[in-house]
C-alpha cells in the first residue's frame, strides 16, 4: 500500500519509528512505514509505537525528505533507512533512492533493517544490485539460532535461511550485523536457543553480533500502548519467561560457545544487565572473565544491580 498521507511542501522529514543504537547520529530516511510481518510473538513493537499498519512512501515523498535532511544535516556522514523492512519498496525502488541519496549526500555508510525472509525472495543477484546502488551494512534480526524457538515466535526464518542470505550479502561486500535476544527460549529451551545461536554464527561469521534482552513490556502496569503479544502465551502456559540471573548465565554460555571469529560482539542496548563489547577474536575471554566476575557478586548485589538495569526499546 503506498501512503499519499504527505503534501509536498512538507518542511520536515518523517523520521523512522526504530533505529539501532549503533545508527544514533545517522541521518534517518524513513521509506516504508511499520513491519509488514508484524507477527513475532514477542514483538508488537510497531503497534506499540502507533504504528498498526504497514505502508509504502512515495519514491517522491522520500527525495523530497533526503534534500530536507541534506539541508538540516549538512555534516551527516552515515544513513539508516527504515522501518523494519525497507526492501517492501521494491529492490529497483530501493536502489533509485539510495542512488539519489548518495548523488545528494556525500554518506559513507549506508544501513538498513531488512527481514531474512525478503532477502531470500529477491535472490543474490538482487543483493548484489543492492551492494552496487551504496547499501554496505544490513542489521538482521537473527533473534536465535534454534530452529524450534524461531518457530514458536513465529519469525518466519529458519537458520538455514539465515546461513544463506548472510552468504549473499558477505559475497556483495554487504556488512552483516545480527541481533540475537537473551530469554527467547524462555526457562524450557535456554539450552538449545544458545546452543543454536553460537552455532550459526560461528558458521556464518557476521561481522556484527548485538544482544538484546527479551523484554515483555505492557503487563497492565499502566504503560500505554499495546501489550507484548508473548504476554497470551505466557498467560496460557505456552511460554515460561526467563528470569534476570538466567539471562546473564545465557550470555556466559553464548560467549563460551563462540569461537574466535573476525566479529564485532557488543551488549550496546541498556536492557543488558551485564554489558561487554569486543573482537570475539581477541576479546572473547576477557568478556566471559567480565561475566564471571558479575556472576561472583553476592545475591543481594545481583538481584539489586537487577532492579537497578531499566527495561526500555
Ligand atoms: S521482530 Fe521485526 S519482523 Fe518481527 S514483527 Fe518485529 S519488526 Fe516485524
């Protein structure tokens, strides 16, 4: 669906609802609007945000906001476009945008978001188009690497899928930078979710792994906006959330698991609640020594630093 929401004459650019961390102080070109998906139990994340509906900008409205952005942010040097899957614009559409962006914007680094699954329909030779028209790092939602926590979160991806297209886009020259959440396996299935993710990504080799924490925001606790979806299964008995220090014993096993790989590991998101970042190549002991060092602490000093780590997007 292509949204004509915008006149022309519009003075601001819309902004993407979601960004990584690592994208803080990119220019931010919004060409699709909300998740297309939108089905992962523990997402909802869009809706949440106020945004229910998937929609497709105009290829005008978005030149329109790159020249804005040339203007507002004359010294911005990398790009980030959303929403979540930026691809549903169409791989030609896609292309003509990035190419007007760089002939507008000097960017060294253009980044998106994109679905395992959209990759994988438009084939390598699309990726590579891809790689020609500027795009040179993409952010996966990997989530896990188990197959059976992947179906049960209906992410719509399967490791095998995930192997695949991280091929491509290395291939392309295309940066791949994957996210993996702690506590998807939920207490039943931590093993095989870490077990699973260590696995794919030692064979795939990303260049970026990032960790997030499960986080099941909107309990009735007053927040507005949508409630986690994972929330009904979780009342239904379906889903036993992790607790914090199991978490924390995750990430131990997920580092201990990892072989030393040319990747760039980082807890950047505050939900971690212990947070290290380094080259698995040399980095990776000094990290799991920094888990272990936490995992030293009394009980009192654990469960207060629990407490104390805010649970945020
Ligand atoms: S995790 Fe990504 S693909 Fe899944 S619903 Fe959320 S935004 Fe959409």
């Amino acid at each position: 669906m292509i949204h004509k929401g915008r006149n022309k004459g519009e003075k601001t650019p819309e902004i993407p609802t979601i960004r990584p961390p690592s994208e803080w102080r990119s220019i931010l070109v919004r060409l699709t609007r909300g998740c297309k998906w939108n089905r992962c139990r523990f997402c909802g994340i869009y809706p949440h945000l106020g945004v229910p509906n998937f929609s497709i900008r105009s290829i005008d409205e978005v030149k329109h906001d790159i020249d804005l952005l040339h203007i507002l942010r004359p010294r911005g040097e990398t790009v980030f476009f959303g929403d979540a899957d930026p691809l549903e614009i169409g791989v030609e559409t896609f292309c003509r945008i990035a190419e007007y962006l760089r002939s507008t914007i000097p960017v060294k680094r253009l980044t998106c978001y994109a679905r395992v699954s959209t990759l994988l329909r438009i084939g390598p030779e699309a990726v590579k188009d891809l790689s020609r028209s500027g795009l040179n790092r993409v952010h996966l939602g990997l989530e896990s690497g188990d197959e059976q926590v992947l179906q049960f979160h209906r992410k719509g991806q399967t490791p095998g899928m995930v192997a695949k297209v991280a091929d491509w886009l290395k291939q392309a020259g295309i940066e791949v930078s994957f996210y993996v959440l702690l506590g998807l396996g939920g207490q039943d299935r931590w093993r095989e979710h870490i077990a699973g993710t260590f696995n794919l990504i030692n064979q795939t080799e990303p260049d970026f792994v990032r960790i997030r924490r499960l986080w099941l925001y909107g309990d009735g606790s007053g927040l507005p906006g949508t409630e986690c979806p994972l929330w009904k299964e979780i009342r239904g008995g379906s889903f036993n959330p992790q607790c914090p220090e199991g978490t924390v014993q995750e990430l131990h096993f997920l580092l201990d698991g990892l072989a030393e790989l040319k990747t760039f590991f980082a807890c950047d998101h505050e939900n971690n609640y212990v947070r290290v970042a380094g080259m698995l190549k040399s980095d990776r002991q000094e990290m799991l020594a920094e888990v272990e060092s936490f995992l030293t602490l009394s009980l009192l000093e654990r469960n207060a630093h629990y407490t104390a780590v805010g649970s945020r997007i």
